[in-house]
C-alpha cells in the first residue's frame, strides 16, 4: 500500500441534512432472465421546497444480468415519523438499459437516527 494522502474539499465538511436510501428493484421478467437489481446510497443535501425540502437521488445498481442500472431523481417532500424525525419516499423507473428498466420504490432512512437527547438520570 502506498503512502499517499488523501485530501478533501472544504464542501465535505458543510454537509449537514443527508439520508440513506438503500432497496431493490422490482423484477423483470420482459428479458432473456428475470432478474432485479440492489442499490445503496446516500441522498444529497436538503433542497428547499415550500414548506419542506426534497433531496436529489443518484444511484448505480450492483451488476446483475451482465448490466447495471443508473437512477437522478429527486425525493418526496419530508414525512414526518414522530420526534421531530421524518423519512422521504421515492417512486420511480431506473434508466433503460440492455431493452428494459426497472421500476422501485423506497423510503429513506431517518436522518441522524441516533442524535436525540438523552434522558437525565435522577
């Protein structure tokens, strides 16, 4: 292994509202193989809409069938779960690859699932 370092931009340090979003693709059955594909990622930062915001979503599937899937879309406005905590759901079609797409459906992750305040001990 080399010694190199690795150096990052300033914009790192600024991301502050980001979710999971992690799922699978429905099956197709139209091709040669019925397959689906998996895919995990980040979402991007919060973008203002209304009296919410949406989150930009880019994604590459895993290899499957020989090919592999891309998705940019954007999230549904924040739903809110309890606690001051919300999800987002998004419903959308993959890009068209080797004669298909794929369809999915998801809801992100909470974001920062463990920042809440402690009860104090008595």
């Amino acid at each position: 292994m080399n010694n190199q370092t690795v150096s990052y931009s300033n914009e790192y340090e600024k991301q502050k509202h980001v979710h999971e979003l992690l799922g699978s693709t429905e099956v197709v059955k139209e091709c040669d193989e019925c397959h689906n594909h998996r895919f995990a990622t980040v979402t991007g930062e919060a973008i203002k809409m209304g009296n919410s915001h949406v989150h930009e979503v880019k994604f590459r599937t895993d290899f499957s069938d020989k090919h592999f899937h891309e998705f940019y879309g954007k999230t549904s406005p924040a739903i809110e779960v309890g606690n001051g905590k919300h999800v987002h759901f998004i419903d959308a079609f993959t890009e068209m690859k080797d004669g298909h797409k794929h369809r999915f459906q998801a809801a992100t992750l909470i974001d920062s699932p463990t920042d809440f305040k402690c009860k104090d001990k008595d």
